[in-house]
C-alpha cells in the first residue's frame, strides 16, 4: 500500500483508514489525475496478529492535478511529461 494506513478498531469491527492528502504519488495512469494513495490491488484485512478476519478492500485516491502539474503535462496526449 502506498500513503495508507489501515487499523482495526473497536475490537475488531471498524476498519480506520488513514491518508495523507498532501502527497502526491505521481499521474495516474491515465495522466488525467494525480494518484495520492493505492492500496496496489486487495489488500486482505488482517487482526493484530496477521490473521485474514475475511474481509478485503480496494482503494485508489486521485485528485485534479495543480496548475504545476498541468504545465506539466503533454499537451498532445494530456500526459505528464517523464
């Protein structure tokens, strides 16, 4: 997972998820949005022993890019720039 923090709470029966919406992890892949965190697939829900408690989750948070990372990008193919 990257820029997410997952934690059981509650003996088990809320699942906190914590991201840092200041980072950026890059473009998507589409170059349309700006990836902030990805679980990178299902990520099974473990217990504080690293236990599977029959649960999973898949997350992806993207947000428009900033003025700077639009100058950024191709304007042909509405890419970032590498």
């Amino acid at each position: 997972m990257e820029n997410i923090t997952a934690r059981l709470l509650d003996e088990g029966r809320t699942l906190q998820l914590t991201i840092d919406l200041t980072q950026s992890l890059g473009p998507s892949k589409s170059g349309r949005t700006t990836l902030i965190a990805s679980s990178a697939g299902n990520q099974a829900v473990v217990d504080q022993d690293g236990r599977p408690i029959g649960c999973a989750f898949n997350l992806s948070v993207h947000r428009k890019p900033t003025p700077e990372e639009q100058a950024a990008m191709n304007p042909v193919r509405g890419l970032f720039r590498l």
